[in-house]
C-alpha cells in the first residue's frame, strides 16, 4: 500500500482521482438497485455519487452523468465535483468545467491538484493570467509539486518569455532537485539569449547527467562558437553527427557549423543527413540546395529549393538571391530556370496563405 501511495503521488491530477473512482466503484447489478433508490429519494446526493462512480468506468457516459450530477453540484463530495468537471472537459464544455472547478478550490482552498485542474481549465478558455495563478497557487501550496512547475514553464515558453521560464526552472533545480530535464531547458534558453558562460555551465551538466539528449549538444556547440572557439564547436557537433544519426537538429547544426566555414561538400554531407532523418525538415533541404547551388550543381540545388519552398518562406529570399548569382555570372538558361521556380514558389506560398484565412474565417 505504501508503495501505491508513493505512485499516486507521483501520477497526473485526473489519472489519482480516477484511480480512487475505479477502485471504489460497484458493480453493475448494483447500478440497479441504487437507481431504484434514487427514485424514491431523488436528493439523496450519496445515492447519486455512487451511481457516479459506477457510471465513470463506462465509455461515452459524460452526458448522463452532467444530468445525473449537476443539479447537485454543491452538495456532492469533491471528488465527485470532480468527476462532473471531468465530464465537461470530455464534452469540451470547458466554461462548465471551469464553473464546477472554481467550487472544488472553494470547498478544498489547500487542495494543489484541484488548483492544477484549475489552472489547464482556465487555459482552456484562453484567460492565460488566470491559469498562471492557479499554477502559482498549486505551487505555493506544494513546493516540490512538479506538475504544476511544468504547466507555467509551458505557458512561457508558449508567449516565449525565456525570463520567466528560466526562474521557473532555477525554483525546479532548488524545490524538486536537480533534474536533468531542467538543465536541458536552461541550456537551450541560455543559449538562445546569449548568456554564453552559464549556457556552457548549464550545457556541460545536461549533458552529463542525460547524454541521450542530442539538443544539449548544439546548444553548447552553439555556445562556443558565439564565443568565437570555432575548432572546440566543431569537434563537439562532430562527434554528435557520429552518435546521433538520427537527429535531424544534430545533422542539420552540423552542416551550417561546414556552410559557415565554406566546406560546402562536407556542408552538403550532413544537410543530407538531416533530410534523412527528416524527409519534411525544409531547413535541411535549404541548406542542402545552398550548400550544392555553391559547387555549381544547379538541377540538385534547384530541386532542394523547390521542397524547401513547399514550408519555408525563407526560401524565396535565397532563391531570389541564388538567382542574383546566375544573372551576375551570365547563366541564361538557369537564370530562367530558377525565376520560373520562384514563380511558383510565390504562387505556392500565396495558395497556402489563402488556405490558412479560410480555415481561421478571416
């Protein structure tokens, strides 16, 4: 039993509830004789939160058991509150949700799991502020409660607000202990906003403590090489490339570390690889079409640019630029070439932008 509890503790809010549900749930020839019960005594809320607990364990019985639930919303236990919030969030009923959640928090003001709920059903009708201080109170009610830590850094990272998502992390490292996920994430963001000595640090322990992650490695070669220690960047994405060949991020960080240094063959060796890795990545393509427009073989690159073109704007910027190269040099054939795959390129992107405004009604 203690070894359950310890697993409890550890499991996501729903997932604890339920198991309570299912454990303590009659069977069906109970279900009969509570309804009859219940006939004779339709306010008994005890009846009705047993019939709820027996109906939770049966597919699509959401909606009976709102009916069932509802009108006594105030007056059923909170873990049958729960299982009538849990019912709205299948329906997608989230405003419902919320309603019901908002009388858990005031019957169990210390409960962190229920501000937890709170906090995802609030997202879920997009009041963001909200939801962070319901996060923050799950948080302030159990330091170590590391599901709700990973809810806020999520929002920030959503509104990529890096400060705030470092100081949710720094209070992970301090409250639940030093998880390798948490440097990871640091690594990344440290990195990213060019906080180079501590990225290095951050960088260095990640990869110690997880070296499955292939990320860490191109944040701390990333890191380096801002640092103007190109040889040391090199042999770190090298090695990487070696022992994560299928890492798209490793293979493709490793052909722009050779495209900066003007190896386009080696350039077009690893961006290849990324493609391997990931047939959609169009950065890979990207860079396999620059890395192979630089050795003269116009087909292969044009080919590569027009994939990239299919998901990365970006593209048209370097087609246009690969054919400033073409005219310049006198290339007719090719210079018609490659204006006709921007042509299509732009009627592409234009097809997708209209697309996307009819999908969102605008």
């Amino acid at each position: 039993m203690r070894q359950i509890a310890k697993t409890l503790n550890r499991a996501p809010f729903w997932a604890v509830f339920l198991f309570f549900c299912l454990h303590s749930a009659a069977d069906s020839g109970q279900l009969s004789k509570l309804k009859a019960l219940l006939e004779k005594s339709p306010d008994n809320t005890k009846v009705r939160s047993q019939i709820a607990q027996i109906l939770i364990q049966t597919k699509n019985s959401e909606q009976k058991l709102i009916e069932l639930l509802n009108p006594y919303a105030d007056e059923v236990p909170i873990e049958i509150q729960l299982i009538l919030a849990r019912s709205y969030r299948r329906l997608k009923q989230f405003k419902d949700e919320l309603r019901v959640l908002k009388k858990v928090v005031t019957k169990a003001p210390n409960n962190h799991k229920a501000y937890l709920a709170l906090g995802y059903a609030h997202l879920k009708v997009e009041e963001v502020d909200k939801a962070i201080f319901s996060f923050r109170r799950a948080i302030q009610l159990n330091k170590k409660y590391t599901e709700a830590y990973k809810a806020l850094l999520e929002v920030f990272e959503k509104s990529y607000n890096n400060y705030e998502s470092r100081i949710i992390l720094q209070d992970m490292l301090k409250q639940v202990g030093k998880k390798p996920a948490s440097y990871s994430h640091l690594c990344r963001l440290d990195s990213t906003d060019g906080y180079l000595e501590i990225a290095i640090q951050n960088c260095r322990k990640a990869i110690k403590m997880d070296p499955k992650h292939p990320d860490n490695h191109v944040y701390l070669a990333q890191s380096l090489s801002d640092q103007k220690n190109e040889s040391e960047a090199g042999k770190i994405l090298l090695r990487a490339s070696k022992k994560y060949l299928k890492s798209e991020f490793v293979q493709w960080a490793t052909g722009q570390y050779y495209f900066r240094q003007n190896n386009f063959p080696m350039a077009a060796k690893y961006f290849r690889r990324a493609i391997s890795a990931d047939i959609q990545s169009a950065r890979a393509h990207l860079g396999f079409a620059l890395s192979i427009f630089e050795q003269k073989q116009y087909d292969k690159a044009l080919q590569a640019f027009a994939k990239a073109c299919e998901t990365d704007e970006s593209t048209l910027e370097k087609l246009r630029k690969a054919l400033g190269t073409l005219r310049t040099e006198n290339k007719m054939d090719w210079s018609r070439r490659y204006s006709h795959q921007i042509y299509k390129c732009k009627k592409l992107r234009s097809q997708k932008s209209r697309n996307t405004s009819r999908k969102f009604g605008k």
